[in-house]
C-alpha cells in the first residue's frame, strides 16, 4: 500500500498529484524583477510536487526587500508568470503566487526615489539584512535604517494593493495565492506587539487590533479571487528579522486560526523555523509546549482548511503527522532546491542530493537548474 504522502489530495476543489508541496523559496535570479524562460524551467523541473509555492513575489516596488526578486505588479510581471505557470501547468502542476510586502526588512536603495521602508513600526530590524545595493552602488545585503511608521489612511492602500496583486496572480495563470504573513515581514510586524509601536486600531495592544490589517488583507484578497485560492503562511514562535517572541503568541495565533477557519481559505501554512540561526542563536520553538502544542491547536480550527507544515520535516516524519492528523500536506525547502525529483526520491527512499548554500542567492543556472534528477550508481 503506498504511503499517504503520495496520495492525492484535494485542496479546495482543486485536486493535488501528492500531498508535497514545495515551500516558497527566494533565489534572486530574476535580473530585471520578471520571471524568465529560466525562471520557468527552474519550476517546470519541481512540478511533480502536489503545489509549488513560488518565491515571494512583491506586491509592490514599495513591499520589496530583495534585488533581482519576480513582482506581480506590473504587465511585464503578470506575463513573466504566465510563462512560468503555463510551463507548470503543462506537465501537470499546480501553483500558487506568495504574495508578499516585506515592511521594513527593505532599503532605500530597493525603494522608488531612495525612500525609506514602511512598517506597522518605527522601530529598526535589529540585525536583519535586505538585499540592496552598498555605497558603491553594487548588490550586497545591507542593513535596514529604522522604517517610517504608516499613517492609519495609508493602511487601506496596501490592503488594496494585496487584493490587486492576487488578481494579477489569477490573471497570470497561478492556482491561488498565498499571503506572506510570516518571517518577520510585513503582516507579522502589525502582529508582534513587542515591534508594533502603534496607538491608532491597527497598535498591538488587544487582540482585535493585533489582527486588523491581517484579517482586512486577507477579506480584501478573498473578495478578488474567492477563499478557495487564498492561502496563507505563518510562523508562530519565529525569530527572523528581529521577531522577538512575547507571550501573546498563542492567543494570537489560535484566534487567527479561528478567524482563517470561518472564512474556509485552502489552507494555512505554518514554518516551523526551530533550528534557524538567527545571529549568534540558534531558534528555539519551545517544542510539545510551545510551537508543536500551538500547531495542533491551530488544526482544530480549521475543519475546512487545510494545514501545511514546513520545516525540518523527511518522509518518515511527515507521514507521520499525516497519519495522526496533524496536517494535511508537507512542504519542502532547500531540498527542493537541489533534488528537482524529490518527489520520486521520496517515494522510492533514494538519497538526496545536498543543496550548495553558496548558489542559493543570485548567480546564474549554476545551483538553481543544474541539478541531475536521481541516476543509480
């Protein structure tokens, strides 16, 4: 009998090959912000996966953190993407758009006009890095000055703007979107209420604040493309980009989820970032007490949707979770990146290729579609 993991799945109507999902994952390959035929066969080669999840595509020029990263905001974009997913599409995949805004994990030298980065916050990402250009004008990860905190009638702007980039996403072929709500970016900054700094609705204070212009993005998307092609991503207990953990995080969480199963969105997809360094530190998700205590919560609440897990899962792990009913389908990162059949080598227990952590940024086909599917010795 074979293995759950390489089941179908349905995802809000829309019918997975596996329950593999390749988790979004930035590579910097994209020399003028557009996908690119190259672009294309990178994912084309990891569409066996259930879902692919594409890199974090900006929303905006604004929401952007990172140089040479595909957005979704301009025609050239939209038309970049549709290469991409009509190339999926063709040997059977099936994708969705992260849509993300990154706040102030950005630059001036990212920004239109050398602006500074917007947040929920004023305060400066302590020991987080944007990929902008140095004094010199050259690409180089740069630290990211202290933002400008948004005005509370500038809040509905990037509401809006989510929506329209999840329409740009349907129009460019993708499945569905997933809102980037995790990793210290945007949506996380209004939520950690030891970054938050407001004092308007949107201030970390009380719940309901804490999770306004989270569940307005995610009513406004739905009002574009329908729930059953939103998703989202979290990552409860993280600590990238000077996410300091408080003890609200639960509460939050839980409450989101409850929120999220109401509207019957496809899915919420949770990063487990225990393990991640994090300067000098390694992340610590508290284990059964914490993030994994936290995890079964967040499935209850969602009867309709379907929860994805990533981070530092194998196949022996993910099934099972998957067989105790703690999620539905399991995402994979860097080995994605080096095994474009990981799929079948799951399957078959064939050993992995470990990824090379000095292409994985930038450069050419070197370590982004160079990497042999599995041949016996």
């Amino acid at each position: 009998m074979s293995s759950s993991l390489f089941q179908p799945f349905p995802l809000s109507g829309l019918t997975l090959q596996n329950r593999v999902v390749m988790a979004p994952l930035t590579r910097a390959r994209a020399p003028h912000d557009i996908a690119d035929e190259r672009t294309a066969l990178y994912y084309t080669q990891r569409a066996t996966a259930g879902l692919i999840v594409s890199e974090g595509t900006p929303i905006s020029r604004e929401g952007q953190g990172y140089l040479f990263n595909p957005g979704i905001f301009s025609a050239e974009q939209i038309a970049g993407w549709r290469l991409v997913t009509d190339s999926v599409h063709a040997v059977g995949g099936r994708m969705f758009a992260q849509l993300w805004h990154v706040g102030r994990v950005s630059h001036p030298t990212i920004q239109q006009d050398g602006q500074l980065p917007v947040s929920a916050s004023s305060r400066q990402p302590v020991g987080a890095q944007a990929f902008g250009r140095d004094a010199a004008g050259n690409p180089a990860l740069v630290e990211p000055p202290a933002p400008r905190q948004l005005a509370t009638d500038e809040i509905p702007r990037i509401v809006d703007t989510f929506a329209q980039a999840a329409a740009n996403a349907i129009e460019a072929g993708f499945d569905g979107v997933e809102i980037h709500a995790a990793n210290g970016y945007l949506l996380e900054q209004f939520m950690n209420p030891l970054v938050n700094d407001r004092n308007d609705q949107y201030a970390a204070t009380t719940l309901d604040d804490r999770l306004r212009f989270t569940l307005q993005v995610i009513d406004a998307v739905v009002a574009r493309v329908g729930a059953a092609r939103t998703g989202i991503r979290i990552s409860p207990y993280g600590q990238l980009f000077d996410m300091p953990l408080h003890d609200r995080i639960d509460e939050t969480y839980t409450a989101l989820a409850e929120q999220i199963g109401r509207r019957r969105l496809a899915y919420v997809h949770v990063m487990n970032q225990s393990g991640f360094k994090v300067g000098g530190t390694t992340v610590d998700a508290g284990g059964e007490s914490g993030f994994d205590a936290l995890l079964r919560q967040i499935k209850q609440a969602l009867p309709a949707t379907a929860l994805i897990l990533a981070g530092g899962l194998d196949r022996d792990s993910a099934e099972a979770l998957i067989a105790e009913g703690v999620i539905d389908l399991a995402a994979f990162g860097a080995s994605f990146i080096s095994n474009p059949d990981l799929v079948a080598r799951l399957r078959n227990r064939w050993e992995l290729t470990p990824p090379d952590r000095s292409t994985f940024y930038g450069g050419g086909a070197k370590g982004y579609v160079d990497y042999p599917p599995y041949q016996a010795a």
